[in-house]
C-alpha cells in the first residue's frame, strides 16, 4: 500500500461492513459519533484511515472514500470477543463512564487487546510516510502512541480520546493502569473533549509514573507531551444544507402528518447504550403519563436506538429492558392508532435523520456520562427555524457549549419531568433565543475548526529531530 503524509488510527473504518437483505455485502456509514466526525474532515484530505470494517475474520478490499484510502484490519472472533468485546467494551467503556454499569476485570482480555493495538500499530508504521502525522482515536487504541513511537520515532503522534477520562479514583481500579498511561502518553500531543480530564491525567501520571503533571503538558522520560480540551463538532454545513433539501423538507412533513399534526413531538435519538439514560427518560415520560401531565392525545414520544455492541451481555440485557418499558407503556397508554412511543431500532440514513431532526418540538437528550454527544449537535445545525427546545444532560461535554439548552440532570427524574414540561410548555420567543444561541456556537465550533485547532498544536508538538 503507498504512503500518507497524514494517517488515522482507529477502531472503526468509516464504512460498516453491512449484510444486505439478499445476502450480499454492501457498506453504509459506521455507527457512533467518532466516525462520522473524522469522515467528514478527511473526504477532502489525502489520508489513510487504518481501522476495522465490522465484521470478524478477514477484512476485503474496500474502496477509496475520495482522497482518503482505508486499511482495513482484520479482527478473528478471539480478538473481537478479548479487544473489543471485552478490555474496551466491557472494561474501559463503563470505566470511563463513571462507572454507570459496573467495569468487568477479566484477566484474559489483556493479551487480545495489547496484541491487537500491536498490529494496529504495526500497520500505521507501515503507511506513514517518513516525518508523516499520524492521529489515534480512542480508548480501544490506547497502547499505540507508545507502541508506534517504538516503532516509527520520526513521526509526530497525536492521540484524541473522545470518551470522558474518568477520575484518578475511578482510574485507579485498572489492573493495567500504569501501561495504559504510558501507552497513551507516547504521543506528542493528548486531546480531550473536556479540560477535566487533562487535569486527571496530569494528576495521574504525577502520582503513578513520577512525571512532572500539569494541565497543558506532562514532563516524562525526557520527553514533552502537550494536552488539552478539543471538544470535538459535526460537519454543520454538511448537515444545513441536507436539511434543506426538498426530500428532507418532504419528509419531515410526511412524519408530522403521520405523528399527527396537533401533537408535541418529544424525539430522542441514541445508539443503544446504557450511558445514554434512555430508561431514566422512559421513567419520567411514563410518569408525566400516569400523573396525566401529558397526553397521549395531545404528544407522542419518538425513540430512534440504533444497535450496538449486541453481542456484549450488558447491551443484550439493557434492550430487553427497554423493549419491555416501551410495550407497557405503550399497553397502558396508547390508544388505537394512537402509540404513547414510536420505537425504532435500526439505523436511518443521514437524510431521514435530519428529517427526524426537523419533525421534533423537543430534543430530548440525556445520557448520564457522554463524552460529547453529537447528535444535539445535529438537531441544532438540522433546524431551518428558531422553533424547537433542546432537553440536555449536563454529564454530556456538549452541555459546556450548548449552554442555552434546558439543561438538566437525568439521574433527578423529577427534575427530569419538570424539564420536560417546561421545554414543552416555553414561549416562542423565550427558544428562539436559544436556538439563535447555540446555532451561533455550533456554526463557529464545527468539525473543521475542531481538526484545525488539533492538527495546528500538533504540529507545535512535533518534536525537533536531530
Ligand atoms: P456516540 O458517539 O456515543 O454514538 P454521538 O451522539 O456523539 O454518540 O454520535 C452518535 C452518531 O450516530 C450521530 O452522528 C448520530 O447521527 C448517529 N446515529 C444515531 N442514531 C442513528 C441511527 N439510528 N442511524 C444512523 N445513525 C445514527
Ligand atoms: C463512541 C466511541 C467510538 C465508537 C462509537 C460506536 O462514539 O467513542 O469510538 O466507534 O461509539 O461504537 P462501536 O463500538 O460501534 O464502534
């Protein structure tokens, strides 16, 4: 394969690897906000992304997605069940989350995941051109900065982490948390989405490797290693104008009819993870049900969740749940041709989620821990008018900068209720001002000017070699 001046390292490839109905294979866009994000920037952008195309055994050739060339990896069924499965989706994920459902420590999945950041490592070497920028993403790669510096010592490595990086007390419980550090530490540059968790690690790599920690940069083995917050964006220009194609227009009508055009449209949209609070928020809206505070007859509750990670025990358990919490509500409140809930748990295009976007009065968005949560983001840019309220978690990084959301705690289902009924209930005026705001924001803070500020200190951080 030939060489790239600029290399992405993560997980996922930008396109899923999707059985089709009649059993052949085609290829949509990945789930989840880290690819959608980098696919946006680096269309236009002479690249190699190295990652997997989601399926087990060996990856096919894929094609170039316009200047970017991919590299696919291949993940055998060990490796799926030890590295992703396990150490990053059963271990790290609720680890970094708070700990909202409980890390596993499993001492088989260390191997796996070592090895396979490993190869991920050793395939970054292998595409990066002398002196080329290379950028791992994620908490499943970890290890590679160390691993690729080893390896390649004339490249300059970046490393983001779009998921929270949780308190030293939290991260402290990792069996392996002196190689994870390091590993991730063998960049020249760490990005978060929050300025906490640079604080974190700072304090972290001052206490468990004797380095010198500050919040901007860590001294160790010598060597500099500069951190900061880079909240990461969405392509909102992208987003404006398939809003306003006439397709997207269309079918946003054809919805409203067909949720019925007098009613509030409460919309929620998630991949199906327990850090997203969907069961808090089926809580509250049941209960402004029972206590008659909403109506069927006069509101109607969209739930898009797509499917994720369904082979991990914790995501399995949680989809029966809410599945379950979905029909009873449904049983004791619907009415013929009249559902309390629309569930839907599939993957939309782009378009009919801007469509999704523009039908709802209220964005309902509460995770108990997100590292950003695009999809607010995305409701925001979709809108084509000040109309719509946007319910946010405050444990999301994107409520640091979408201040003029209603922003709440979804732990607090009380409050979640009265947030509800007041972003139901508020002037016109009152979130047109709001809307205005956060548009403001998100139009100056978008994907390009994320990468452009993280390439740019990278550069600073390129390291001067003799
Ligand atoms: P996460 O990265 O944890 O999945 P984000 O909110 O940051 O959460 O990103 C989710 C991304 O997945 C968004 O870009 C959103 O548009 C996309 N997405 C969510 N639900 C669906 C769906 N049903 N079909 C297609 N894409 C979806
Ligand atoms: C989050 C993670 C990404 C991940 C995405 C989807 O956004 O930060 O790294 O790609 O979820 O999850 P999946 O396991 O399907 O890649």
């Amino acid at each position: 394969m030939r060489q790239s001046s600029l290399v992405v390292v993560a997980n996922r490839l930008p396109l899923d690897d999707n059985i089709a109905p009649d059993g052949a294979c085609e290829w949509r866009r990945s789930p989840g906000g880290l690819a959608g994000a980098l696919h946006a920037i680096l269309e236009q952008t002479p690249a190699t992304w190295v990652g997997w195309p989601g399926a087990i055994g060996e990856a096919a050739r894929l094609p170039d997605l316009g200047t970017l060339r991919l590299r696919p990896m291949s993940l055998t069924d060990d490796e799926l069940r030890g590295y992703y499965e396990g150490f990053a989706n059963s271990t790290l994920w609720p680890l970094y989350h708070d700990a909202v459902e409980p890390p596993v420590f499993d001492r088989g999945w260390w191997e796996s995941y070592r090895s396979v950041n490993r190869r991920f490592a050793e395939a970054a070497a292998e595409v990066a051109e002398p002196g080329a920028t290379v950028w791992v993403q994620d908490y499943h790669l970890q290890l590679v900065p160390q691993l690729l510096r080893e390896l390649r010592p004339d490249v300059v490595i970046g490393f983001f982490l779009h998921v929270p990086f949780p308190p030293p007390e939290l991260f402290m419980q990792l069996p392996r948390r002196i190689e994870l550090l390091r590993g991730m530490l063998g960049a020249d540059l760490v990005g978060f989405q929050r300025p906490q968790a640079a604080h974190n690690v700072a304090q972290l790599a001052t206490k468990l490797l004797g380095a010198h920690g500050a919040d901007d940069a860590i001294t160790l083995d010598g060597r500099v290693i500069r951190t900061g917050a880079f909240p990461v964006s969405i392509d909102v220009a992208e987003m404006r104008s398939l809003s306003a194609r006439p397709y997207v227009v269309g079918q946003a009508h054809r919805l409203r009819h067909d949720l019925g055009s007098h009613k509030r449209v409460l919309l929620s949209v998630d991949r199906l993870d327990y850090t997203k609070g969907i069961e808090h928020r089926l809580t509250a809206y049941s209960e402004l049900l029972r206590d008659g505070r909403i109506k069927v007859r006069d509101a109607v509750m969209v739930q898009v969740a797509v499917p994720s990670r369904e082979r991990v025990e914790n995501y399995r358990g949680l989809r029966d749940r809410i599945e379950r919490e979905v029909g009873r509500i449904n049983g004791e409140y619907g009415r013929v041709g009249e559902p309390a809930i629309h569930y839907l748990n599939q993957p939309f295009d782009r378009a009919d989620l801007a469509a999704l976007y523009q039908t709802a009065d209220v964005m309902v968005v509460t995770p108990l821990r997100d590292g950003m949560n695009l999809v607010a983001k995305e409701f925001v840019a979709a809108r084509r008018d000040d109309t719509g309220a946007l319910v946010l978690s405050e444990f999301a990084g994107a409520a640091a900068e979408l201040e003029d959301a209603f922003l709440v705690n979804p732990h607090d289902v009380d409050g979640l209720k009265e947030t509800l009924l007041h972003a139901l209930a508020a002037d016109p005026a009152e979130l047109a001002t709001r809307m205005k705001a956060m548009r403001d924001h998100i139009t100056t803070h978008d994907i390009h000017a994320w990468a452009r500020a993280y390439l740019t200190e990278l550069e600073l951080a390129r390291p001067l070699l003799s």
